[in-house]
C-alpha cells in the first residue's frame, strides 16, 4: 500500500520542546496496543505527566509518584511486568526511583523492595534525547546495535524538534525545518513498517496534492466530458 508520511503539530511542548505526532497518530491507542511494549508506554505517560499544566509550578522531583498498582491498572499488565518495566528504564537511565525513609526523606535505593512509597525522577535531558534521535544517529549518539535505547528510537509514535540540538551535532543539520524534513521523508515511513496495520488518522492536506491531479479536476468541473452532459446516458453505458 502506498504511504504518505505525517507529522501533527502538538498544540503543547513535551519538556519544552516542539513535539510532532508521527502520522498524526491516535496517541490513546498507542498506549493500549499491545505491539507497544511497556518501556516506551510508560516513558511517554512520564513525560506527559511531567509536561502537564497541573505540574508546572513543582519541583522537577516532585512531579511524579506513580505506584505500581496505578500502573498495572492503567496498562493492564501484572506486577513482574512494571516492576521489570522500571528497572530497565533505570538501567537506560531514564527515571531514577527514590523510596522514602523512616525520616520522611526520599533516598535512592535500587533494591527496595515492595510496595514502599516511592517517587520517580526523569531525567530529562535523556528521554529528551531518545525522542529527538533519530534511528540512523543511533551509533552516532553511542546507542549499541540490538539496545533497548535503539529499540526505542525506532518505535516511537512522536518526535520532539529541538530548538538548539545539544552536544554533538550528529546529523550536522541544525535547520529545524531540515530536520522536519529528513522526518517526514525517511524516518517516518521506516516505522510505520515496525507497526503494519498500527491504526492511525490520516487528514489529507489538498496544498500537498499534485498540481496534475488538481489541474485535472478542475477539468472534469469546468470542461465535463460529452457524455456527462447527455441526458440519455446511464450507468449502463
């Protein structure tokens, strides 16, 4: 099937940055579909947490206190699974889990078991990076082949457009536009063909159409063929 790739323009900065559904797609049914493993699924969920208007005037630390119970709700996934979930996203250094002490306060404990109190901090420059790179500066920005962080930037459903592109420069283009462009022309018909038949909403842009086909139906409005015109003609002709 042919494909057209889209990009849908948040109205809302995700961490600040511009963000751009890819494909303009449905982000709910993102989340519930089972093709989207659970790394990214909570990743996004974090990052919007974090970006949201209720959360603005909080501490960076303080704006997240998902429980896995929520989470397992929220997702419909067992317990093994976030807790499996959240400890990756640590070893890939996105959140850091902290869990609250006898004192009250919040300390870093890996191991913590159970169902202690706990809050997550993101770290926000990393999330902000696996949604920017793009899959072919995976080794440029020292993602290894076969990594979840690959993995992650190969699937994602949106991508931020940064302002100033931080550290190396790894596509040597610091043109947004040039960058929205690379997108739309490369980066996003590669993933559409991770998800197949991933349900998405398409809104055809008529500026975008060819100028031919546009030529040839004002044609056909001004200038119909003789047979529209004969009042005699029928279907069966």
């Amino acid at each position: 099937m042919s494909f057209d790739t889209y990009l849908k323009n948040s109205d809302k900065p995700i961490l600040g940055e511009s963000t751009f559904f890819h494909n303009n797609i449905d982000i709910n049914t993102w989340l519930l579909s089972k093709q989207v493993d659970l790394i990214q699924k909570i990743t996004l969920t974090f990052a919007f947490y974090y970006s949201s208007d209720d959360n603005k005037n909080k501490k960076p630390e303080d704006r997240i206190y998902a429980q896995n119970p929520a989470l397992m709700k929220q997702f419909g996934v067992s317990l093994s699974g976030v807790q499996s979930a959240l400890k990756n996203m640590e070893n890939m250094g996105i959140i850091i889990r902290q869990y609250k002490s006898v004192t009250g306060e919040f300390i870093n404990v890996v191991d913590a078991q159970g169902m202690t109190n706990r809050r997550v901090v993101l770290d926000v420059n990393k999330i902000k990076d696996l949604l920017s790179t793009m899959y072919d500066e995976a080794e440029a920005s020292g993602y290894k082949a076969r990594s979840r962080e690959k993995r992650f930037l190969k699937r994602r459903p949106l991508s931020l457009i940064r302002n100033i592109i931080n550290g190396i420069i790894k596509t040597q283009v610091s043109d947004v536009n040039a960058r929205k462009s690379k997108l739309k022309g490369i980066y996003l018909s590669m993933q559409y063909n991770q998800f197949g038949d991933f349900d998405v909403v398409i809104e055809y842009d008529f500026t975008r159409a060819d100028k031919t086909a546009i030529n040839t139906l004002k044609s056909l409005v001004y200038n119909p063929p003789e047979k529209l015109l004969d009042a005699n003609w029928t279907e069966s002709n």
